[in-house]
C-alpha cells in the first residue's frame, strides 16, 4: 500500500517537458513494476538467425534476472526458452552459445529437447506427468532476419512494423546480414539514464567529437534542418527517406511501437568510421554511397542506426536498479570476409568509443541525480524524443 | 504488519512434495525469522574437543553476525562467550584460535575471564557492577567429543540422540578423534539452497563422477535397494546398522532432530577417496574395512558422514539472505600423525572435489530460482529427505 | 508510518549514560533522517582559503552523495555551488581541483560563472529563464581562514564561536595557515561509531601506545587532572586555556556547537610526532614550545588539534549507512617551506598511524554493534562528551 502510494504521488509529480524525479532511479519497487511492464511485455532483439544456422545452434540472451536460450528447432524454426529447469529451478544450459542435441539440466539430468519439451526425467513417479513440465517458452518473432523476443503471455502486435518496413528490410539487405561482433557494455547507473542518452542528440556536440564530425545531427538545429531539407530534395536513392513515427507513446493501440528515418551525413562522410570513410562492402541493395544513416527502433529498448555499409544494433537491459547493460551488435553483409572485406578494429571504432563517453556521462549523470539538490530540469526541443519516451514510460508504470 | 502477512501468505502457499517459491530465498523479514527460529535456536557443530586440549585455548566460531569463542575453561570444561564486548560491543577477541588468560578487549581494555566473568573495568564509577557485565555465554554440549553450541535461552534437548547413538560414538571412538583440517567453502547463494542440495543424493549420479565410484547410494533406487538388502544381510560388523530417523519435522517433541544410518559402499571401495583407497588408520575399535559408510546428522545444518578410517562433518551457515558457507571438516583417529599416517592432500580429494562442484551446482540454481518464471517444481522419491527438511522449514518459520 | 514508529520506539527506548542500540547504526530510515537533520544542517569543514588563492580556484567537497564546488569568486569571496546541473542533474565540474573561468556541464555544455549564475543554455527556447537555472548555493562562512559549509536553508549562527575564539585564531595564526597535505580514510562502519571513537580518551591508553606517549590526557584520570591543574597555574604564555565547553547538546539556541580547551603534553613533549619532536615552524604568535595542544571544535563533525606547530583537522562524514570516510587535514604556517621547513611524511606519522588503529577498532566494534547479543553498555566518566555526542544526537533525530 504504502509503496503504491509512494510510487502514485510521484507518478503524479511528473511535469511533461522536465526530467525526471530522483526517487525514479532509486526506488526498488518501482523497478520490479518495470520489469514486470516493460521488459516482460515489449519486444527486445534478441539477435540476428546468422548466429544459429544449423538445427541445434543456440546462443543464450541475459538480462537482469533472466536466461533464455535462443535455438533453432529441428523445423528450422526459432524457438526461445527460459533457461530454468522445471525441477528444482537450475539453469539447464550454462554454455553462452553453442550447438546441443538436447538441454539436459546439470544438476538432476532432466533433459529438454529442443522446443522445450521435457523428454527424460530419472526415477520420477508414474503420476509425473512429463507433458506439464517443459520449458517456459518466450515468443519469438523475426524481422528481416533480427529475432526479436517478448516474454508476455500475450505480446503486443509487430504486424504494422512488418508491413511499413518490409522496403527497408529488403533495401538494405536484412536477411542477408550478419552478425560481425556483439560487445556488452556495463553501465552503473538506473537503465533509464542510459536509455535517456540515447534519446537525443543535444549532446552529441559537447560530449562526442567523432561522432559529431560524421552526423549532421549533431550540428545547431538551424543547420540541421537546412541540411536534412537539401538531402530529401537531392536523394535519389530506392532507399526510404519517409519516417514512420510510431516510438513510445506514438505507437498504435496494441501495437508495439517503432520508428524509421533517414538522416543526412555531414557532406564527404561515407560511414560511421574514422574520417567517415567505407569499413565494409556496401548493405543490399545500395550500389553507392549517400552519405546517410537510416535510423530504426523496435520496442522501447532496442535501436538500429544503417550506415550504408554496416548496421548497429543497440540494446539497453537493466541488471539491477542501479545497473544496466549497453549491447552493441555490429552487422555486415551475410557474404562479407572477416580480414579480407572488413577489419573489426576498423568497423567498431567509432561507437566504441562513442559508448565509452557515453557511459561516463551517464554516470556523472547518476551521480547529480542522486543529490539531494537535484530537481527535474526543463528539456530543450532537441529531447523532444526524450519527452515521447518519458511520457510513455509515465503511462507504462501507471 | 505487511511482511508478516507476506510471510503467511508464503506458507500458506507451501505445497509439500514440492521445491520453495522463489520468494522464500529473497525475503529478508523471512531470513531475520530463519536467523531467530533455526540458528539462534538448534544445536550446531562448533568444532572438537581436541582443538582445545589446554586450559586457556581457544577458536572462534563465527556465523551470520555472530562470533563466539569456544574456550577450555580453568576446569577443564568447555565454555561458549559471545565475542561482544559488555561495555560498547567491540569485538573482544580478534584471533581465530591461540590460548589466552583471559580476554581484553582492545578498545578499551576490558578484561574477561575464560568463564566470560568480567574481572577488569578501568576508571568505571563505584557503582558499576562487573558481576552483571560478564559476557553473554552460550549453551555447550559434548557429544562424543564433539562441541555442539546453541545460542537459544532454553535448548532443545540433545539427550535422546546422546542415549540413542552412545554405541556409534563408541565404536568409532567419537572421543579420541583429533581434526585434521578444516575449510571453509563460501558459497554465493542462500542456506537453504546449499543445505537441500546435501538433502538428497539425486544429483549424485549427474553432478559427482567420483562419490559415485565410492557410494552404492549414487546408483539408481532399485539397485541400491538390492544392494543395500545385501549389505545388511551379510553384515557381521559391531557397527550398527539400524537406522535412527529423527531429523527433521520427525524429531520428538523438546528434543533436537537427529539421524543414523550406514550404508554400503561400491564393492572394492574402501573409503571415501581417490578410488576408494584407504586414507588413515582405522577408527576406534574398527578392525578392517567393510565397504560402508555410516551418516549422522545433529539439528538441521550438521551433517557427518563416517567413512571407516576417517570422518567428515558438514555444516551449512547463513553469511546474508544471499551468501552462505559450508565449512568442512576431516576427522581421523587421535593418534594418527600426519605426513606418516595420512596426507592432508589424498585425506581431502574427494569432499574438496565434491563440495567444489556442488557450489556451482548451487549458484546454477539459485540463478534460475531467482527468475520471474521459476516455479516449485514436483520432487522425486530420491528428494524425501529433503521433502522432511522443506516440511521442517515451513513449521520452524510459522 | 511503520517506520517512523520504530524510529521513535528506538528514541524512547535511548538510556543516558549507555551506549546506542544496534538498531541506530542499522535502520536506513534513521540514516536518511542523519544526513536532514544533522549533515544538511550544521556545518562542516570544506577546506582553507589557501587552497584557493586565485579568482577561479576551485577544489571538490564531497559527502553521501553531494559534491560541492567550493571556489573563489571575481570578487575574491568564497562560494560553494551544488555540483548538480540545473538541466538533467549531471555533475557538472569533474576535477577535484583546478582553475577555472566558468564550470562547463560535460553532458550538454550549459555554462555556469564562478557564482553558479546559468550563463549559457544552448538552443533552449526563448521562454527559458536562464536567471532560475543558477546552480544551487550553500552557505559559506570563514572563521580564521577555515572554510565552513553549511546545506542548511537558514543555518546556525557562527557568530558566538567568531567572537570567543578569536583571540586563539589569532594567536595560532589561522589566516596565515596553510593546508600541507590532505588525506581521506574511508572506514567501513556506520559514522557515529567513528564519531564516537573520537569523543574519547578511555580508549587512548590501550588502543594508541605512541599517542599515549605524548599526551597527557591518556593518563589515568586522577594524574591528568593532577598535571592539568600544575599546567594551568603555570602558564605563562598568551595562549587561551581558558575552555568553552558549547558542544553538542551544550549549543546555545540559534548557535552552533562548538569548543575550546587546552590540555598539556607529557613533560618533555613539544609536538603530536614521533619522540614529541618538533616537526616545523612554531605558528603564529608562538615563540616557544609550551607542551601543550589545544582543542577545537565547530559543529559535531569537525575537529582541530593546535600543536604548537602544526594543527590536525579531522572530518567525520557518511558515505552509506555502513561506510564514512574520516578526511586528516594538516595544516603549518604559510610561509613553511616544504622540503626544508617541515617534511610530509614525518609532519603526519603520528596521526596517520593513529587513524589507522582507529580504523581497526571501530571496525571490530562495528562487528560486536552487529551481533544479536549486543546491548548497550554503561559508558565511564571518561567518556563524557561522548556522552554529549548522544544526548544531542537523539535530540537531533527526534
């Protein structure tokens, strides 16, 4: 009762157009109501089928207290199961990825086939019934080749995603992708900050100098805006420059919610890279450069940002109420050579290091939300995204 | 108000035959009641008399927040103190074992003898009354030279277990045992998950290559039985055989819960050891190996298992609601000298090897148990002794 | 409501003359009360004006979790700014010290002057009022060249210390002092525990050998109050040994706590060092050793020892309910020359020796302050101000 209370007076507290209250990065309650209406109902990436192949491939995906193994089926089909045997709880499969047979627990040796199904269980009774006790199963859905996972009992819709960005899939190539490296950044600050960075780009010129020498983004709204209306007047490109803005509080009813839209680079750019120069061999269908960056994001937690030779993919999973975790998976053309077409120290640079400032920033951020002095602050128009997310967070914890 | 209602609510829910919800390893009203009703109130291990041969020595046995000096007094008798001093709490005692006068406590100096009797106070008022400021002392009984220590104001009895099991301790002589080595296995997980994992030798078979080579009780039920039937049919040995089943929620009202039992070994093997090989000289009044291993069990988180030329205790203690220790100890006959008689390093192999695992085992299921998707799970046959523990469990904490 | 019930059951249940319940160093309620009512209120000890000589000098002061930019002005006056910017509350100066001409947020380049005034919001709309976007001001107040902070919005007068004391600010020389070095011990226990160890001189003798060996009040009571009495008819110098005894809950209304006493040396003592040798230039108006130290206080977490060389400042400050750090500062005449005048390592021997005895005591009481079995304990006349601490602070919380 008295926790509702709390969390309803600051739920009520809130002012659209301003930062957040302290008490929304500290208190535990509240986070289990995140857990529970976010990250248990919305879609998340969970990774690329390029990972799994072949009949038996898995790989598993982690975040706060959950396992889920991720493997493709006997029918070729992708199937997501909760790591936690029906026994005595244990996680049933320990290794991060890998190809199996079968899940046999370690601990009593239950063993689970490859949907799940519980297929050997020793010296259990006769009234066992094997049938009742496979694996949780999450739902997986897949999108021009990204496996997106919900673990909701009745997930919200993809379709209209599906629909209006299935040109852009095929554009740039996404069943055709694959997965070059995924590196995991620890953050030690309430997931929400981190998520709030990557809201905006009002920081990108104090805060990244690579980046802001690469997106015109970064530039003074004035020059944006100019730019961004020369690009969509001169592309000539197949590539899509129509947004689609359905994100966080944007999105439809029973509708997860996405966004699409395409940006200019500052002029001379080519790719998110040192200098702005090629690192890969070019996505899909595109026959040239357009010094442009497509951006895509799916559910509240999960973004993509196209260069036309290489993709990110960005995740943001809590761990705990004062922990979070950056994924970033770097994709390039399925055909692409390792050595030979591209160079991981070359490809990953620039957002490697873009993540490293950030995670600094974010937590000098945490540190000042955790004074006692601090009190939301008033947003400028370049976090107009920012206040879509917050807006929508408000109603999720509602 | 609310967390007692919480706590009701959780064992209202308690289904026998089946594993705990996960709330009942992460509430920490519950671990505060657990700490009061099992630890501050059964009888524990705390080590054995021939660690304190002279008067004056002493170790510390130290658990949760707690420390107690276990010490031989001017009488030759056992004394328990708590390690806390009368006049600001300081710790009095900062080695873990040694010999000493009496104790003083470093902050400021007062001293205590080794019946815990305050004997020096500096500079305090005439009206101060050291015969009131001893320190706190706690419950001590021997049980065949093994110091078993209880914390609660009125202790269970430990007389039918003493009166039961006089002819084990005897045979093995109990009495003339000396420690060899104790270590202490940190476990990162809650009691409860590491004390049900010695419950039950289920996971035997799976987790622990080598005890099963040594224990018939690894195979599957119906050849133990068989060769159990067999063992007790041949046996011709003084060392009984007959079982005592009073641990647990089959205790006798007043009495602490207690067990006996003996078991045949793997033909061929000898002792619990690299292919059951011997290790030490034979107990007490033991004059050949027979294949067999005796189990004893005293209150609910000490645990010995009797091979014929040495002797392991167990004991499970709480460090927090998520942390845990197991300590190890291995027993051999008094006279046994070490480096001649037995080496330290063949002695410990196979416990060092098998607690080793079953830590991973236990942190394994305590990161699934921890998953919004666990959920109790049906136990086996195999489980029944964990079954009278959960059964035990869920009456001590109502 | 529950918790605040049990804050006053603990306050009710409070014994003048015995120690704390362990609940009081526990209960993160009370805590949170602690860092309002006493460490968001009273004054603290930040620094001394020599540490920032220059317009745009600045250096880090940081508690719990606050950060506070402590700097000179255009106008030369001493400011203290929330290091928390008005936009998204990210710290906004990361060095501990430097020079600066204005304090640039990292994460969006809002630009704040020397006085905290918002100077710079980039973008933001015409309807944002920059002259409300200042950085939040503490209070500062110089007595003797000291910096003193306060949070408070209305804070305790200084005036009646100001006006007692300065006659000893005078005679020591604070205005011409100089900060030779600064070092923090975090000690991983509850504040008070080390608040309390510093109170008193019960422990000096036992815990301290080689501070026991300078200062007279280590001795037994009835031979210090024999050489205090010897010490005050004899003195002839200019130097104060009259006391003010206005700690604690001994506080004029309005005012804040404070105190002053001169205590002698042991014969022979010239300084807190090694032997008592002297370890650099006599202060201020001092022309001889005198065998003696004077004690100073301000508000209850801010100490000063005035040898007659050299003065220890001592800082008392929470970093969590279970962690405070104590901060040593050393101060020496200003026109000392390091290197030839006085040397570092020999300058802090004694004290840095001492802190960390201290460390280790208040460590062990916190882990006896920890046990079931603790209760609190009768304190000796000897420790009387500690006596005060307590008084005051169940005043301070109630």
């Amino acid at each position: 009762m008295k926790s509702e209370n709390s969390i309803s007076k600051l739920i009520k507290g809130y002012k659209p157009g301003y930062s957040l209250e302290q008490a929304f990065y500290k208190n535990p309650d509240l986070y289990k109501k995140e857990i529970e209406n976010i990250f248990h109902k919305h879609w998340i990436l969970a990774g690329h089928i390029s990972q799994i192949p072949e009949v038996g491939d898995f790989f598993l995906f982690e975040f706060a207290n959950e396992s889920i193994i991720v493997t493709r089926s006997k029918d070729g089909s992708i199937k997501a199961l909760l790591n936690v045997c029906r026994h005595r709880g244990s996680r049933v499969c320990l290794e991060d990825k890998g190809n199996a047979k079968a899940f046999t627990c370690p601990y009593h040796a239950w063993s689970f086939d490859l949907d799940g199904k519980l297929i050997a269980a020793r010296y259990m009774n006769d009234d066992f019934d094997k049938s009742e006790n496979g694996l949780h199963r999450a739902h997986v859905e897949l999108a021009g080749g990204l496996i997106f996972i919900s673990l909701a009992e009745h997930p919200l819709s993809l379709s209209q995603m599906q629909d209006d960005l299935a040109d852009v899939f095929d554009q740039f190539g996404f069943d055709n992708m694959k997965l070059a490296i995924q590196k995991t950044y620890p953050i030690n600050a309430n997931w929400k900050l981190a998520n709030e960075n990557y809201q905006e780009c009002y920081h990108c010129a104090p805060s990244h100098k690579d980046f802001a020498k690469i997106h015109a983004m970064a530039l003074n709204p004035a020059k944006f805006d100019q730019q961004k209306e020369t690009f969509l007047k001169t592309s000539e490109s197949n590539i899509r420059t129509k947004p689609s803005s359905f994100y966080f509080d944007l999105a439809k009813d029973g509708q997860e919610g996405y966004q699409y839209d395409r940006n200019p680079l500052i002029k001379g750019m080519m790719s998110g890279s040192k200098g702005g120069k090629p690192v890969a061999p070019l996505l899909g269908k595109l026959e040239k450069y357009e010094c442009a960056a497509s951006e895509f994001m799916v559910g509240p937690v999960t973004f993509f940002l196209i260069y036309d030779d290489h993709m990110l993919g960005y995740r943001f999973l809590p761990t705990s109420l004062d922990e979070c975790i950056c994924d970033l998976f770097w994709f390039v053309r399925g055909d692409a050579v390792e050595g030979k077409d591209y160079d991981l120290e070359t490809l990953t640079w620039l957002w490697h290091e873009t993540i490293l400032d950030d995670e600094k920033i974010i937590i000098d951020n945490k540190k000042g939300v955790d004074s006692h002095f601090y009190k939301p602050g008033k947003l400028s128009d370049m976090e107009a995204m920012e206040q879509h997310f917050l807006d929508w967070y408000i109603k999720s914890i509602s």
